[in-house]
C-alpha cells in the first residue's frame, strides 16, 4: 500500500475511532503477553509427541525468548521508520503464519524454528502497539485510561497463558495452544486494516543505525542466552560465562556507538530521562520477581496440591482478578489526581506483602486462606504500579521516538522474565539440595524419601519466593528513589524541554 495510505489525522488531533483502536491493539498485545507462558504447560504433552529430548525442550522456550529479547529495540525503531501500522500489520501476520507453522510441526526443527519466528514477529508487533497507543492517546486523563487498559493486559497475559494453556491442553491438543493465535491475530489484522491512521509527522525517517542494529541484538541475544543456559547448565559453566562477558562487551560497545552516531538506534534521550530510566528499571525488576512466581506457584499447585493443569490455571485467575482491579480501577482514577511514584513505590509494597504471605507455603498449604488471598494482593499491587509505569516509560516522548521507547518496555520485561525464570529457579533448585542433603538418612524407605523429596521442593519454592519478595521491595526503593515526575496529574498538556531531540527539536517531557 501506498506509505500515505495509513496517515490521517493533523498533529495533535484526536482520532475517533481511537477506543474501536484501542480493543484491536489490547487483542494484539494479549496474544503476545500470554503466548510467553501459554506453551509451558503444554510443552511435556509435544515432548512426547514429538519425541524431544530432556535437553532439547528447553529451546521450545529459549528460541522465543532470544529471538524476541533480542530483536525488541531493532522492531521498534523499524516501526518508527516503517510505520506502527505497517510494522503492527506485518507483525500480525508473521506472528499467525509461525503459530500455524508450530501447531502443524512433525519434528524438533520445525516447532524450534516456529518459535523463534513468533518471537521475531512478536519483536515487531509488541512495540508497534504500544507506540500507537502512545501518538494516539495525548490527552492526559484518556491517556490515563488507555494505559489502564494496556497495563492490566500486560500484567495479566502471562495468568492468562497459564489458564488457557491447561485447557486446551488438556480438553483438545497442545497444538492449540498454537493456533489459538490465529483468530486473535485475525480480528486484530481485520480491525487495524479498517480502522487505524497514524498522526502526520510521527515517523522517524532517519537513517537506520546498523552498527547499532547488530550490537543490540547481540548483545541482547547473549545476554538473554545467558540467563537461559544459567538455568540448565549453572552459573559457573564456562559457556554461560562466556555469553555474560559477551553480553557486557557487546552492550558496552552498543552504548559507546549510540552516543556518538548521528542517528542511534537508541537516542539515549530516552533512557537518561530520570523519570523514564527509573520505569524502566523498576519495571524490569518487578518483572523478574513475577516470572519466578509464575513458575513457583505452577509447580507447586501441580506437584504438591496434584492440580489438573486447568485447576492449576484457574487458581491463578484471582491474581489476573486483582491485576485488572489494580490498573484499570485504582491507578486509572489516581493518574491524574496523585504522583506516579505515590501509585508505584506502595503498589510495589503491596505485591510484596502479598509475596510476604507465600513465603509460608507448605506441603499442606491452604489455597483459601493464605495462596488466595496473597495472590490478590500481589496482582493487585502490580496492577496500580505497572500502569503509571508505562505510561512513564512512553510519555513525553516525540512522536518519532515512540517506537523506541515502547520497544525499552518490552525489552525491559522480557530481559527480567529471562532474568526471573533462570535466576530465581537457580536459586530454588540450590535450596532444595541442600535440604535433601542435610536431611537424607541410610537406609530410609522409599515412602519416606518421596515425601522428603516433595518438602525439598517445598523448601526451594519458599527461598525462591523470598529473593521474590526481596526483588519487589527493590522496584519499590527504585522507584522511590529516582522517579520523581508529576506525570499526567501535573500535565495535562504541558511540556517541558529537556534537551534536544532529533536533528535540533525540542524533546517534550512531562513537567518534572
């Protein structure tokens, strides 16, 4: 299509069609969320099928979350140049033929390459879709609902995943759990082809910084590696050393470049905003906590409660409960009144006292009167703090860094989810040794070693859910500490300067 063809409303101005748009991005941006844990728990039914490997499975997960990880800043600035349209489209598509290509995949190979063919197109789509909501929600207190929206999406996805993925599993395939994709991406295609039309000058039609290009992803791509392989090999294993140096080395080298080239793929405008570097941060780290408590609280429910994978989806639905509450009630009606640090550092509180609560898991735990209503809290804690989180990240922006700066979200939570799920497991799994081996006795029975077995896990998950509510207090300290911006309570349309943008203009943030 001609590049006119998807450019419509004047700077400045308000699409009406904006919240039709808003239900085709939000579609788009849940397939992406929730297809980061929906395979987990159908991956041991395809191993079987498939005759996978136990050292093999991992990549079903590791080739998503490298091609996605490392290909996130490369996808935004592709929207910012292309187009969000053209880029949210083309992800769409390329997301639902490598879907279509994994459910119909007969061997290893093909169901790897499908992944990291979702996780490439998921590295275009996810930052398109939040860069359009960012040009096309400008006034604050929509604004403000907007992100509500997107953030309890964002928050909840992965719950979600976990939810539908037990009941395809279990009720047709877990080849379903791919093509499941397929009609979202449909309606979603359907929707944006009909609907959306970028603001005039919102593209960044500078040239593309491929010095940059190559380090980012390289970087990004050990580094998330890194982190996968710590899990499976150690944190000691000379390769997995290799890839962190690598990832410092490359990244370092990736820094150096963007400040000194005329068009970075990263304007390190965007990070060095105290108040967007902090969202960033605090998001990332929250993210980590979150990921390993998704793993935690699955095997638990699974190993030691002997849930059904659907049940086990459907205990985690108070957390998805509470996410939504968070965002969409609390932190949407206090944007515009209160701070974003008001909202985040107790947000953060609250979801780590939730994580507090989980930290007394035991093998005869109740899910009533202490997993629930500790879930709540957590879900409902990281609902009011992620929401001005993002808005903090994209906000005060030009519209021409917009892709950019949505792909620093996603970026930022799919190195903590990498970083989450490898780190805190390592830590689990530690615990749980020492455990058995300070308590492994000659000549137990074998009923006795099982049941020992099942408290070493026990162990484990309750370590692991304490660095959890460690790493939350630390979102909390970080945001505390460095975010120190109004936001939209102060905004509503008024920017200040705060430096120079692209080829001389101003870059507009929110008042600080």
């Amino acid at each position: 299509m001609p590049p006119e063809a998807s450019v419509s409303p004047a700077p400045g101005a308000l699409d009406p069609r904006r919240w039709r748009i808003l239900t085709f991005i939000a579609i788009a941006q849940l397939m992406v969320v929730l297809d980061a844990t929906i395979v987990n728990i159908a991956l041991p039914s395809a191993q079987e099928d498939l005759g996978l490997s136990d050292g093999n499975r991992q990549w079903v997960i590791t080739a998503y979350a490298l091609a996605f990880g490392g290909l996130l800043l490369f996808g935004g600035r592709i929207a910012d140049l292309w187009g969000r349209r053209n880029a949210f489209i083309t992800g769409l598509v390329g997301f639902a033929l490598a879907s279509a290509l994994g459910g119909a995949a007969q061997n290893s190979g093909l169901l790897f390459a499908s992944r990291a063919l979702q996780g490439v197109f998921a590295a275009l789509l996810a930052p398109a879709a939040l860069s359009l909501l960012t040009v096309m929600f400008t006034e604050a207190r929509e604004r403000a609902k907007a992100f509500g929206i997107f953030g309890a999406i964002a928050g909840a996805g992965g719950a979600v995943g976990l939810l539908l993925g037990g009941v395809l599993t279990e009720y047709l395939d877990w080849r379903w759990t791919f093509y499941v994709n397929i009609p979202f991406a449909v309606v979603a295609i359907v929707g944006a082809i009909a609907l959306i039309k970028e603001p005039e000058g919102s593209r960044n039609r500078s040239p593309l910084d491929l010095p940059g290009v190559l380090l980012a992803t390289g970087g990004l791509v050990t580094l998330v590696y890194g982190f996968s392989r710590a899990e499976e090999a150690g944190w000691g294993d000379g390769v997995t050393v290799g890839m962190f140096v690598a990832a410092v080395v490359l990244l370092a080298s990736f820094v150096a470049v963007e400040a000194r080239v005329a068009h970075p793929l990263l304007p390190l405008r965007v990070v060095l905003d105290r108040n967007r570097g902090g969202a960033y941060a605090a998001t990332g780290i929250a993210v980590i906590g979150m990921f390993g408590l998704f793993l935690f609280l699955t095997f638990y429910m699974q190993l030691i409660k002997g849930y059904s994978p659907v049940v086990t989806g459907v205990a985690f639905l108070p957390m998805v409960a509470g996410m939504i509450t968070g965002s969409t009630q609390i932190a949407t009606r206090l944007m515009l009144r209160v701070p974003p640090r008001r909202l985040m550092v107790p947000g953060y509180l609250v979801a780590a006292l939730g994580m507090l609560l989980l930290t007394q898991i035991g093998m005869d735990t109740s899910y009533p009167l202490l997993i629930l209503p500790a879930m709540v809290l957590i879900g409902l804690g990281l609902g009011t703090a992620m929401m001005p989180a993002m808005q903090l990240a994209t906000g005060g922006v030009q519209p021409a860094d917009a892709g950019i700066a949505s792909a620093m979200v996603n970026t930022s939570q799919q190195v903590g989810g990498a970083i989450g799920t490898a780190l805190l497991n390592t830590i689990a799994a530690s615990a749980t040794t020492s455990y058995l081996a300070a308590r492994t006795q000659v000549g137990m029975s074998e009923q006795a070693q099982g049941l020992l077995a099942l408290e070493g896990q026990v162990h484990g998950f309750s370590r692991g859910i304490w660095w959890a509510f460690g790493i939350l207090l630390l979102s909390a300290a970080i945001a505390g500490v460095l975010i120190n911006g109004k936001g939209a309570s102060a905004a509503r349309g008024q920017e200040t300067p705060a430096g120079e943008g692209r080829e001389g203009e101003p870059v507009p943030v929110l008042a600080h």
